[in-house]
C-alpha cells in the first residue's frame, strides 16, 4: 500500500511506478516462502534496492558516455556549448545523470565550452538543483531564465540541447517537464541537434501515444506566490508541469 500511494505522487513519470510493481510483485512472492520471515524479507529488500542503485548509477555512466561520444562525432567540435532543462543529475536519479549525466562526461573529456540551463520555471529546478550540481562539479555554466533560449541559439552558437524524460510510450513521443516542448521546436529551427537521455526503465510500451499519458499538474502558489506572498493577481490559473512531444 505504501508502494502503491508513493506512486500517486508521480502520475506522469513512468520509472517510480515500475520499480514500485517490480518490487511489490517480489515482495509477495518472497514472504510466500516457507524460510521467509520480516527480517530476512528486509534485508532481501533493503540489498534489492541497492542493487537497483548501483544499476542506475553504472546505466547512467554508460549513457553519459555513449552521449558524450556521439554528441561530439556528430557535432564535429573538440569542445560544445550545450543547453539543457529541468534537473536530470545526481539529485534526480540515483548518483549520476540522465543528460546531466552526458554533461558530466563530456567535462570528463574535457569538451565543455559552457552548459546554459534555465531556471526551469516555475518550481525553478534547474536554478535551485541543476545550476548547484554544475557549480559544484566545476563545470563551466551559466544559469537563463526560461524565455533566453531562442536568443542563445542565435547569439550563442548551442552546438546541442540535452534533456531528460520522464516517460517515453510506444510511437516515441514522450514527457518531459513543462517548457521542453518549445525547446525542441527552437533546436529545430536554428538547427540544433536536440537529445533526449533516458534509461530504458524511462519506456512505457503500454501506451500506444502519448495522448494517454495524465499530466501532473502542481499547486498554483508555485505560480502565484513566493514565500507565502502572492505575486499575481487573482484568477485562473493552469499549472501543468510537464508536456507531451514527439
């Protein structure tokens, strides 16, 4: 049940309710057998769920790896500006990153001109997680509000936009956090390579299109107040925090 609750809370994302089945199912089927008892149904557990850390984390390395690789084959330059959007880095998964994780291994390599990521309005993920993680890893960065981004690929020379996903279904289109939409419009328009970096547990092949996937939306203070204070004027207000493209 606790598995079950925890998974409301994340209707879009499709990785959290996976493993929450995942483990659900290995859960009734261990305390089925006769030698099983609380505690070694714990420990079975709490080994299960390092092991899924562990995994996530050598995934996400390899996936930095491979990223970085091709970003910079098919890009054609020793050293790349790239965008991104939203957090997809240590605070996000288990250690190491989706497209923050491509990131991190392009600065492995030495090839980071710079990495611009938005404030991620309006939770402000990107200028609260993301611009802390790059900050701390010393990587070169700047952080932009939402609206820069068009301006930068024209004045800045993005050589890719790297994102992460939160569910990809069966005809490719796929959910991510509100704004990534217009991104990849952008990238296509000024010629951008455009990446999205998710691990397969991010595939959802239940669903056909991504006209079934439910949209989480969050409280609308997020929009309308800081720090208690409200900012907006009353009405209404439509807080969807993540879209749909493919």
């Amino acid at each position: 049940d606790s598995l079950a609750y925890l998974v409301t809370a994340r209707p879009t994302a499709v990785n959290m309710a996976e493993a929450a089945v995942r483990f659900s199912k290995e859960i009734a089927q261990h305390s089925k057998e006769s030698h099983s008892n609380k505690e070694k149904l714990r420990e079975w557990f709490l080994q299960a769920v390092q092991d899924m850390l562990d995994q996530d984390v050598e995934d996400n390395k390899a996936m930095g790896r491979f990223g970085a690789e091709h970003i910079l084959q098919n890009v054609g330059e020793k050293r790349v500006t790239v965008l991104t959007h939203c957090n997809t880095g240590s605070l996000a998964t288990a250690g190491y990153g989706t497209a923050l994780g491509v990131i991190r291994a392009l600065n492995e390599k030495k090839a980071i001109e710079e990495v611009y990521c938005t404030e991620t309005r309006p939770y402000n993920q990107g200028a609260r997680l993301t611009a802390y993680e790059l900050v701390y890893d010393n990587i070169p960065a700047t952080l932009i509000t939402d609206s820069m981004a068009a301006a930068l690929m024209r004045t800045r020379g993005i050589s890719a936009v790297v994102v992460g996903a939160d569910r990809v279904v069966a005809n490719g289109d796929t959910a991510n956090k509100i704004g990534t939409y217009q991104l990849a419009i952008l990238a296509h328009h000024h010629g951008v390579p455009f990446y999205i970096a998710a691990p397969s547990t991010t595939c959802d092949l239940s669903l056909p299109t991504g006209d079934r996937i439910v949209i989480e939306e969050r409280p609308h203070k997020e929009m309308t107040h800081v720090n208690g204070t409200r900012l907006a004027a009353e009405g209404t207000i439509l807080n969807q925090i993540y879209t749909i493209f493919g």
